[in-house]
C-alpha cells in the first residue's frame, strides 16, 4: 500500500444518487435510500470508495463546490439541486473535454450520465457519503 492510501478507510462506500421519481427524490432528502440495507432500486447510483473520493475531489468537486455554492466533501451528505443540474453538466462535460487522464474520464462520464437522468426525470443529484 503506498503512503498516500496508508489512512484511508477502503470499506467504506460512497454513493451518487440520481432519484427516478419525484418520490425517489423526497426519499433523498429525507435521507432514505435504503431497502433491506441496499441502495434501493429507485435511484440510478454510483458507488466507490475513500480513494477516489480522494482522486476526484480536487479534479471534480471543488469546481462544482465552487460553481453551485456547495460543499461536497467525505464526511457529509449534499443535494445538488434541479435547477443546478445543467450548469453542473456542462462543467462536467469541460472537465471531461480538458482532461487526458483516463481514470478521472471513466469517473466523470458516469457522473455525467447520472446528472443527465436526473435532468430528464427533473430530481436532483444525491450524495450520501
């Protein structure tokens, strides 16, 4: 294990949710994801761990922090909401466009496919970290 993942947590997963109903939505903002301790199936979600929380956040999240007034981070959860959706897309689609590593790319274009399901269901996009 190299010194740069020596501290970090690798069970723990993170999820970006993308509600695909109005009541899929309401549950994200009341926190309940869950059916039967599974990310139920109401939401398109992406899943990964402390390290690539820690590889995208300064390549991803701080812009869309920065763009939206939010704050996205590892410790809490955060809503990115409907009418914020498309300024997010298309710093998403930048990022992408203005990037040359592979992995931050693969990452990105999923995050970019939640944030254009949640823009044709008009939910939001969830973190629940």
């Amino acid at each position: 294990m190299d010194l740069e993942n020596k501290y970090l947590d690798l069970t723990h997963e993170y999820y970006i949710l993308a509600p695909l109903s109005e009541d899929a939505m309401n549950r994200v903002y009341r926190y309940e994801i869950y059916d039967n301790g599974e990310i139920s199936d109401v939401f398109l979600s992406m899943t990964f761990y402390e390290d690539t929380f820690c590889y995208i956040d300064h390549r991803l999240f701080v812009f869309i922090n920065a763009s939206c007034n939010l704050f996205i981070n590892m410790y809490e959860e955060e809503i990115i909401e409907t009418e914020d959706l498309p300024k997010v897309l298309e710093l998403t689609k930048d990022l992408i466009a203005n990037s040359d590593e592979e992995r931050f790319i693969a990452f990105a274009k999923e995050f970019q496919h939640l944030v254009e399901v949640a823009i044709e269901k008009n939910t939001c996009i969830g973190f629940c970290f």
